[in-house]
C-alpha cells in the first residue's frame, strides 16, 4: 500500500506497448500510465463514484505485478479541519 499527495492519470499508453498499465512514483504523488479505453472506463467509474481497479504490468505476464485501485468511502469531515 502507497499513500499518495497526489495521483496523474495518463491516457497515452499504446495498446502496442505490451503493458497493460504503468505505475511509478513522482515526488510525492503517483503517476499511472493508462490506455485510452481503460480511461474511459475510469472517467465513467469517477462520474458515478465506482470503484475501479487499474492492474499495471506487462500484458503476457502471468499475474499483474500491480493494482492500482480507486475506492470511495465514507466522507469524514473531520480529516484535516483547521
């Protein structure tokens, strides 16, 4: 588990790279490297607050060493007040 400042979604991976999806630490935030079809499945998840799993790796390879998973949870309105 990585806690993160911040997350980059890019949709700029090619199909034609073999990865499913990339992952990889920027300062203190997460960049994922992304395909255009599966941005669109997560812009879709975000408009109707869903849950989505991004699983990064190669795309032969026989369990993804990665996921990147977006959950939504309770609001806690107390976090970080003042």
């Amino acid at each position: 588990v990585t806690g993160a400042s911040f997350f980059v979604f890019s949709g700029a991976l090619k199909s034609s790279s073999g990865y499913l999806a990339k992952s990889s630490i920027v300062e203190d935030g997460v960049m994922v490297q992304i395909t255009a079809e599966n941005m669109d499945s997560l812009r879709q998840a975000l408009r109707e607050m869903k849950d989505f799993t991004i699983s990064c790796g190669k795309v032969d390879a026989e369990d993804p060493q990665e996921h990147v998973r977006i959950q939504w949870v309770e609001d806690d309105k107390n976090f970080s007040k003042g």
